[in-house]
C-alpha cells in the first residue's frame, strides 16, 4: 500500500468518525428508533467508487470499532457492526452487477444497514414484533440513501482527478 | 439516475409503504403494556392506571399517564436516536419502545388479545 494511500484512508476513517458523531448530535424527528441519515455511509460510497472494496471494508470496520470504544459499548458495537456488514455486503454486490448507479447501491446499503440492525434487535429481545419497525425503516433509509447515494455521485464525479 | 435505480427505489418505497399501512390499519386501542427481557414476561401493566415502574431490577423506567406509556429513565449509554427514553409514547396495540441494550421490549396489548391473562 501506498503513503499517499495509507494517508488518505486514515483520513477516510477519521471523516467517517466525525460523520457519526455528528449524526448522533441531530436530534430525532419520528419517535422511531434508527431512523438516519446515515453520513458515515457517504465515505463508504464514495470510497467504494473511488478506491475499491477491501479498502472500503476496512475502514467501515475500523470505524464501527472506533466509533463503539468511544461512544458506546460492547453491546453497541455487536449492533453496528450486523447494520455495516450486510450494508457494504449489498452495496459491494450491486456495484458488482454495474447494473445500477451508485444512488441506487447507497440506497440498497442504507436500507440493508436498517434491517441488519432489527434483525441484531429481534435476536438479542428475543421479540420477533421488534420487526414492526421495519417498514418505517425501509422508507427512511431509501429516503436517506438517495440523498447520500446523490452526494456520493457529485463527489466522485467531482474528484476524478484524484487517484488513489 | 439510471431508470433501473428509480424502479428499484420506487419497488422499496411501495413495500414500505404498503406494510406500514397495513400495520397502521391494524393497530387498536390498547389495555395492558407487557415488558419483555430476552423474550421472558417479567411484568404486566395496566394502561388505565398511572404509574411509575422500575423495570428489569432498575435498568428502566417507566411511566404510564393518561393512558400511554413511555420510558422516562435507562441505564444505558447509547448515542442518540435510538435510546428508549426517546422513542415516545405508546398506546395502541402492537406499539412497543425496544431498550435494545437491555433486551427490554415493553409492548401494548388489547383487552382481548387472547394470549394476554388478566393477572390479579
């Protein structure tokens, strides 16, 4: 791996933390746990498109631990981590198809990251009626993932020159 | 935008949409709330009564006013959005606020919901 590579994920990571906490400072509109913007997800589009997919899966990962240790806990972390593997699993996939843009990959990650963590939530409450959340869920996350997927698309458009 | 993203983002939204209906549609004036550790019954409370309960040995608090439940405490340290105290107030059939971190589920009830015994 490359200096400038090295540098620049390490950058990557540290502008997906601060997305996260400053995700977690807006406050709630709906009185429905998990419903985001999910901010972070805008360095994983981008570096998904920009860079490659290993790369994107480590820093994903060494975010969600970070992010976990700082703010959260063990239980916390077992969470996102089940919401950002099967969220980068599908955005990877779909972008593996080159079937569709990255609106629709964000979107498809967005709403994945949703269902991961209700299904995290059915297994630990042992109450398949957490699942209820779902549908709400599914709206806000494609509403969301069209707004990062439409960000992330600008951005790689936007810094073609840069090679990675 | 590809014309295959927006069917697949509209395909998502229906299904959203559709269930949330169908849920919505579903719900009724409820009776009991029922709090859930690990999918274990550890207490019942009545909706008509006002009332603050500690629940799980102190992790949680909640209160019931007005025929609504809502949590007003938890020991836990999640960030933001997704902590109890800030999912509302529930009163219909099948709402529920989820204290993931505690495995609490606490869920609303109707009188006759059959699996719901009156208890005392």
């Amino acid at each position: 791996m490359k200096t400038k590579k090295v540098a620049f994920l390490g950058l990557s990571i540290a502008l997906a933390m601060i997305l996260s906490f400053v995700e977690s400072q807006i406050p709630a509109l709906v009185a429905i746990p998990g419903i985001k913007v999910g901010l972070p997800n805008l360095v994983m589009v981008f570096l998904l498109y920009k860079v490659g997919w290993k790369e994107t899966v480590i820093v994903s990962i060494i975010r969600v631990a970070l992010v976990s240790m700082l703010f959260g806990n063990v239980q916390t972390m077992a969470f996102s981590i089940a919401g950002a593997v099967l969220s980068l699993t599908g955005m990877i996939l779909l972008k593996k198809l080159e079937l569709f843009s990255c609106i629709a990959v964000s979107v498809v990650g967005g709403v994945l990251h949703n269902v991961g963590q209700i299904a995290m939530a059915c297994l630990v409450t042992q109450t398949i009626g957490v699942a209820t959340y779902l549908p709400v869920l599914l709206i806000s996350g494609t509403v969301a993932g069209v707004v990062i997927g439409l960000i992330g698309g600008m951005l790689v458009k936007r810094l073609d020159k840069f090679k990675f | 935008m590809k014309k295959r993203d927006l069917i697949l983002i509209v395909a998502i939204l229906a299904i959203g949409l559709l269930s949330w209906g169908a849920l919505e549609l579903a719900k009724e004036e409820g009776a009991y709330v029922v709090v859930t550790v690990a999918g274990e019954e550890v207490a019942r409370y009545s909706l008509a009564e006002d009332g603050e309960y500690e629940l799980n040995g102190g992790t949680n608090i909640l209160k019931i006013e007005n025929g609504e439940a809502y949590m007003v405490w938890a020991n836990c340290p999640t960030l933001g959005k997704t902590r109890c105290t800030h999912q509302g107030k529930i009163s219909r059939t099948t709402e529920k606020i989820t204290c993931r971190i505690n495995k609490l589920v606490v869920t609303v009830y109707g009188a006759e919901d059959p699996d719901v015994e009156l208890i005392g």
